[in-house]
C-alpha cells in the first residue's frame, strides 16, 4: 500500500467524526484505511483554528498502486474537504 498525510487548516468548530466521513466518502475504492495523525493549535494558525494531521493508506487488491492514482484520490479528498469544511493544506 503506500502512505500520505494530509495537514489540514480548519475551523475549531469541525469535529474529527465530520472530516472523517468526507474522507472517506470523497476518497473513492483504493483508500484502505483513514487515522487521526495529530492535531495542532498555535498563532500561526490564528484564532479558532486547529490543524488535523490525517493518516491515509491506499491499497488495490490485485495490483501495484501508481502515485498518479493516489494523487487523484488525494485530490478527490483535497477538494471535498475545501467544499464540505473550507479545510485548506497547510503549508
């Protein structure tokens, strides 16, 4: 499988359950597995921000993964993140 962590910039009010869920919901067939990585509050972030650290695995069952196919379903989660919960990478 192959790993990526996702270090996202988001409102105090969205809980860990509602990214979670659109996580999983945007990430399409190869995500195997989505874990709390660490989370971060701090000036640079501002007030009433936090930062999450998501943990992503991806897998296919029959085959090698490309990085061009996580990159999409990376970018599938990316976006859905940004539209559900104005979630933004940090840098």
């Amino acid at each position: 499988g192959m790993v990526r962590d996702l270090n996202f910039v988001l409102d105090e009010r969205v809980d860990w359950a509602a990214l979670e869920s659109t996580v999983r919901q945007s990430a399409g067939p190869l995500l195997e597995g989505v874990r709390f990585g660490s989370q971060y509050r701090g000036q640079q972030l501002g007030a009433g921000k936090k930062s999450y650290v998501v943990t992503l695995t991806f897998r296919a069952i029959d085959r090698t993964l490309t990085s061009e196919e996580v990159d999409t379903a990376q970018g599938s989660i990316i976006a859905a993140c940004a539209a559900a919960h104005q979630a933004t990478l940090r840098a």
